[in-house]
C-alpha cells in the first residue's frame, strides 16, 4: 500500500504545477483551482492501476482538465456556451508585426486578460501548447478532439489574441497615450 | 504554395508540427512574399511574449503538503473499508460454523474509538443533507435572531448561532439533527460553492478541549469543546479556510 502512494506521488507530484496551471487559466480562480487539483489527485490515485506507465503529464492533465469541466458543468454552465463570434473575429486580419509587438510593449498583463477572455476551448488549447508544451497529439488526447481541430483552435486563437493586443494599442494611440 | 495554404499552415509551422514537405513550401514561399513572413515573425513575437514567466500560475506550497496528506488519508480509509468488509465476511462466515456445528464461537475484534464513530456520523450527516435540494435547512435564513429563536421548544439547550456574512462566510440557515444518540443543532455556512455544516450540542465532558482537525473520505472536520457545548465543523472547503471559520465562529462566541 505504502509502496502504491510512494510510486504514485513519484509519478503525479512532478506535474503538480502543470495541473495547477492549467486548473487555474480554466477556471480564473485561485481557490477553485486549488480544489479541483486536489479533487484530481484524488480521482488519479484511483485510476492509477490503469495508467499504462509513460508520460504522467498529459494523463493527469486529462484528469484535471475533465474534473473542470464537470465542475464547470455544475457551477458555471454559462462559460461553457461561450460561442466563437466568428463575424467579429474572421473579418478583420489586422496583424501586427513583430516589431510594433515588441516596441510597443505589449505587456504581459494586456496578454494575460486577452488570454481570460478566450471562450475556454482555445484557452486550453493555447495554454497547453505555449505554457505547457505539449505536442498537438497530446493536446488531442488530452482535450479529446482531432488534431484538425487542434490546429484550427490554436490558429484562432492566436489570431484572436493578436486583435486584443493591437486593438488595445490602437486604442492607446487614437487617445495620444 | 500560395498565401491562402501558408496562412493556414502557417501556425503548426511555427509549431514545429509540419513535415518536412510542408515545412519546406512554406519556407520557400516566405522566401517570396512579404506578408506571409510578417505574419510569421508576428507569430514568433506572439509566442515569445507567451513564455513570460508570470503567465505561468504556481500553486502555493500548502496545496502540494495538503494533497500528499488526503492521499494518505484517502488509501487509510480504504484500507479501513477493506478490513471492515473482511471482518464481516469473518463474521458471518463463523456463524455459518455456528450454525452447521452448532459451537459456540466467540469472536472479540477492537472496534473503532467513540471518535471515530462520530466523526463517521457527522460525515453521513453532512452528505446526506447535501443530497437533496431542501434537506439541507429547515429555518433557511440569513438572520440569526430568527434562526436562533426557531430551535426553542425543539431542543433541551439553546444553541449560539453567528451569522460572519461580512467575512464571506454567510449563514443559509437551520435544522435539527440527530449525532451521538441525541438531536443537536445543525447550522449551515457557505463559503463560495461549498457548504459547511455546524453540530452543536451540550458535552457531556466538563473539560475544555482545543481544536481538533481530521480528514474523512476527503471532507474536512473539526471539532472542539468550549463553556460546556461540543462543537462539529465540517466540508468540503480546504482545510485553511476551515480553521479560518473556526476562528471567526470561536471569536464571536
């Protein structure tokens, strides 16, 4: 028994910041984060006897990201039907280049309130690629659609994330900031 | 490869994600058309602003030792359940012996302390008030002054009830319950999505006794004794927060 819980946390405890991470961009809190990682650790010591050995990352992850999203189901429906307004968001290119992005200061802050208001599918996707590295197969797995969909959300996402920052320069410039 | 097909490519490019066949028209494309070159470095700066360290949420230290700490008690527990099963089957299997050989079989096996079988029962308490919509109060209220007054008549003691809404953790009202052999008063709290229950009822103990905390099947408790009442707090709220509670209840009463 002693030895099930010690190859367990050798396992699980590594990713304890990677599941939080990612509780935490789903959610948007710091308490419900915290207590649905545990919630999952909880749920992951009991399916441990089927987790086939390899890479714990992305299997806790997936444990993590469906324990969010039941207790999203339960408490916070709404953030679930966000639906991707595509007339707003396909319309317009408007890229920025890599210059403007950078001398500009886009800072982390404008970044991290374009990256909460993504609808919480492409936020995942997003995080779990650029926070977490992981592969589009992973990232599959892992939100359990197809890799298409993965590239599509990811895309979007970053176009998306790229309007919020040079919207809000535009916006920074029109005033004479 | 046009700009339509690079544009779509363009990010599992920057990804790394494209094979090598892929890889390489969008590269010789890049090679001859300005815009789609921009779009990629505007990608890369994207990306790079993405890898800033505060993006990246750390849990605090406490998660870390309060999650290592419920496995443990959470394999405890079902170790116990395991063995509970097994006596049992032990049991009942002896008075099968009993029976077809008609001996007498005594069997004495140590049972669990007084505290633990309360602790068990607040526990049943507790999720069986979550259970159902209206079982959780049968005085749902925010007002102590009509909570308090609504146990009169209906119990042997008259129960200190606090209502510390200004600390966020609101009262949703009363009930009676039934704990140890007797009925006690239950009062609910809640703390954002989790309910908290509040046993209180006369000791038995004449002796003070400070906070104690425990952990079953993932919920928090704790109980103490003070002035003659014995109180039962528990939830699911993390443990901090519930000792916060303890706190703010013992300060006012």
């Amino acid at each position: 028994m002693e030895d099930r819980i010690a190859r367990f946390e050798q396992a699980i405890l590594p990713h304890l910041d990677a599941a939080y991470n990612l509780a935490r961009w789903l959610t948007r809190d710091v308490h419900d984060a915290e207590d649905l990682v545990q919630e999952a650790c909880l749920r992951a010591l009991k399916s441990f006897g089927g987790f086939r050995g390899g890479n714990a990352r992305p299997w806790l992850l997936t444990i993590v990201r469906n324990t969010c999203y039941t207790w999203m189901q339960q408490n916070r429906s709404r953030e679930l039907t966000t639906v991707f307004d595509e007339e707003i968001h396909s319309g317009e290119t408007n890229e920025c280049n890599a210059e403007t992005l950078i001398m500009r200061g886009a800072d982390v802050k404008q970044l991290t309130k374009a990256l909460e208001e993504l609808p919480i599918e492409y936020r995942e996707a997003i995080v779990l690629r650029e926070l977490e590295g992981l592969s589009y197969r992973e990232i599959a797995d892992v939100a359990d659609v197809p890799i298409g969909t993965v590239m599509s959300r990811l895309a979007r996402a970053r176009k998306r994330l790229q309007q919020s920052l040079t919207g809000t320069m535009r916006k920074e410039v029109q005033l004479g900031l | 490869m046009g700009c339509e097909e690079t544009r779509e490519l363009i990010d599992a490019y920057a990804d790394s994600e494209l094979d090598l066949v892929s890889s390489l028209s969008v590269e010789r494309h890049m090679q001859v058309c300005e815009d789609c070159m921009r779009a990629h470095h505007s990608l890369k700066a994207l990306r790079s602003l993405m890898h800033d360290e505060s993006l990246y949420f750390r849990p605090s230290a406490g998660l870390r030792k309060h999650i290592r700490s419920s496995l443990r008690d959470e394999v405890k527990a079902a170790r116990r359940l395991r063995l509970a099963s097994w006596r049992w089957l032990a049991a009942a299997a002896s008075v099968a012996l009993v029976a077809i050989a008609s001996l007498t079989l005594v069997q004495r096996t140590k049972g669990p302390s007084s505290e633990d079988l309360l602790a068990q029962e607040v526990v049943s308490n507790h999720v069986r008030s979550l259970m159902e919509p209206h079982h959780a109060v049968d005085v749902p209220s925010s007002d102590q002054h009509t909570v308090k007054p609504w146990f009169n008549g209906k119990l042997d003691f008259s129960p200190p009830v606090e209502n510390p809404a200004d600390q966020e953790f609101p009262l949703v009202g009363g009930r009676l319950d039934y704990l140890g052999g007797r009925t006690v008063a239950a009062l609910v709290y809640q703390r954002r999505h989790h309910y908290i229950n509040l046993f209180i009822w006369p000791s038995n103990d004449a002796h003070e006794m400070s906070e104690k905390p425990m952990r079953r099947q993932g919920y928090n408790l704790i109980h103490w004794d003070k002035s003659g009442m014995e109180y039962w707090v528990i939830s699911d709220l993390n443990e901090a927060e519930l000792r916060q509670f303890v706190e703010i209840i013992q300060n006012r009463l």
